[in-house]
C-alpha cells in the first residue's frame, strides 16, 4: 500500500501524520507533498525522516490512497488527476462535499457510503462531523425532522494564521499597543465573532449552510437546520448546542442510552464537556442532555471535540481504515 499526503506541513496535514502513527497504519511508501519553499526538508514518520516534495502527475502514479489537506482550488486540480491515476483521494476540502458522484463520510455515521465511491470520498466540515456524531445515534431512535446549532469555533479552524492573530492580539493588549486583524473581521482576543465564511442572500454564511446541506447528505435525511456559527477565542476544539425535534417524541433516558452505545461518542449525562476537555483525542463528548422547551418532545444537548483531530484529519484517516476493512 502507497499513500500520498497533499499539504502535508499544515495543521491537519502534520495530524494525519500522526493519526497514521497512532493507528499502526504503516504504508509501503509514504509520499509527502508541500510547497515549493517546504520541498526537500523533512517530516518525520515512525522516526524515520520522509522527504517533503512538489506535487507532479508522475509521483501520484502508483499511489492507492490520497489524503487531501489543501484548499479548494488545489483539491480541484488535483482529484481526476489522482482518479486518473488509480488512486483513492480522501478530500478534507469542500470542493467536492455536495457533489452527487462523491461520498460524504463519517465512518461512526455512514461509513457504508464511502463504498460508494469512484475514485474520491469527501471529508465534511469540521462542525458537521462534531455534530453528526453527537446527533446521529438520536436519527436511528427517530429521523431528526429540524434542527437549530450553535457552533463555538476555536481559531484553530482558521490555520496557524488563526492560532497566531490570537497570541498576538493577546500580547499587544497586554503590552498597551493597537491591535491588527488579519484573519479576522474584527478583534478575537477576548470577543466573540457571529460571522464564518461569507454572506449568502438569505443571510446565512457559507459555514452555517454546511450543516444543513452536508447533514442531510450524511444523514440521508432531509431535515431543516438553521445554524448560526461564531467564532470564540478558544485555541482548540468546537462546541455546539443543538436543539432538535423527532418524527416522534423522544425520552431522555432513550436519548441517553443511544449515545452509550454509540461508538467514538464520550457521553456523561452528568457532566458537561469543554473544548479545552476534548482536545488533543479523538472522541466527540456530548453532554447537558435535557428536554427543549420550544420543540414538541425535543432535544438540546452540548457537544465538544477536536476539530483538526476528529473534525479533520483522524476522520479522513478513519474512512481509510474503513475502506481497508471492508
């Protein structure tokens, strides 16, 4: 088995790296692709120095699975290139999410789906995986028929770029001196920001229409969700409330069993879970489950997880351990 990482020095890059370590995947030959400026340094993987090189078509021939952590337009030029070619590419951008000829995965969900595929399967947005997972043990009980989020999202899901504006914006209000945004529309260090993404016409964002469009893509359900998504001065890990409502009326004591049961899911029906808890691993933990009070025999729960871990790369590295088990 050869494997080919594209954008393998960012964030999730360097963590499907790691999760091929941890998960004792160990490829025949792992080839990593970068930048120009990266090409010829190295990245270690079981200790073992790999070098970092530009993106051909020759050096995708022979690969069988493509992870993909790079932007859209790369994504774009790059996946018939890899079909062409043979390959598997596992995509973490959007570019091909809604696409009808392309599987949409969380393994835990639909791994099923990713069967499906013709040569590329789609990784979600981060949110809606976090999400997913939380919701979905809810959906086998009874189909989800509307739902409204709030996701709370750590600067991280903006790059190192997000991660550093923070620091430095933290730093400079320390030290007395004017603050720069750069990443962001308006300051993030201590502030909250009600705008992901950019304006629709009807007034949501391009991040607050991915919960709707992609989960009703992985939940084979055509549900309505309105989503409103901030981000928060929070380093790592997204949180999301969710307020839901069922085909029929659901009990706590139900909801609570399902996601005992539910796999990847790390479920306390007496705690409540934070970003800083649910960083750095794998698992989505779900909590502060009780009855809604706007929706007939609804649902809120609050759920956390690691959005570069399992909202990203462990994902992708999890629809390929799907793909080899079955």
């Amino acid at each position: 088995m050869r494997i080919g990482i594209l954008g393998a020095t960012g964030a999730v890059g360097r963590q499907m790296i790691t999760s091929l370590e941890e998960r004792q995947i160990v490829p025949e030959e792992l080839r990593l692709f970068a930048s120009e400026r990266s090409a010829g340094k190295e990245l270690n993987f079981f200790e073992k120095g790999i070098p970092l090189e530009v993106i051909t078509k020759d050096r995708l021939l022979g690969l069988d699975y493509v992870l993909g952590a790079v932007s859209n337009p790369l994504a774009k030029e790059w996946g018939p290139v890899i079909q062409e070619a043979g390959g598997v590419f596992i995509d973490n951008s959007s570019a091909y999410r809604l696409d009808e000829d392309v599987p949409l995965v969380v393994p835990e969900v639909n791994g099923e789906d990713a069967l499906n595929h013709h040569g590329i399967i789609a990784n979600p947005n981060c949110s809606t995986i976090i999400t997913m997972m939380a919701v979905s043990p809810i959906q086998k009980i009874s189909p989800i028929k509307k739902m409204i989020t709030s996701t709370y999202q750590a600067v991280s899901g903006a790059g190192i770029g997000g991660l550093n504006e923070l620091t430095n914006q933290v730093n400079d209000i320390r030290e007395g001196k004017e603050l720069t945004s750069e990443i962001f529309p308006k300051q993030i260090a201590y502030n909250c920001i009600p705008l992901i993404g950019s304006l629709n016409e009807n007034g949501y964002t391009t991040e607050e229409m991915k919960m709707q469009n992609e989960g009703r893509k992985i939940l084979h359900n055509h549900m309505d969700v309105s989503c409103t998504c901030v981000r928060v001065p929070v380093y790592r890990s997204h949180a999301i409330c969710v307020s839901l409502q069922c085909e029929k009326e659901l009990g706590i004591e139900e909801v609570n069993e399902a996601l005992d049961k539910a796999p990847g899911i790390l479920h306390d029906s007496d705690h409540f879970p934070t970003p800083l808890e649910t960083s750095n691993q794998d698992l989505v933990a779900v909590g502060r489950i009780r009855k809604d009070l706007v929706f007939d025999g609804g649902i809120s729960l609050w759920c956390c997880g690691d959005q570069i871990r399992k909202g990203a790369a462990t994902n992708a590295i999890q629809i390929l351990e799907y793909l080899l088990a079955h």
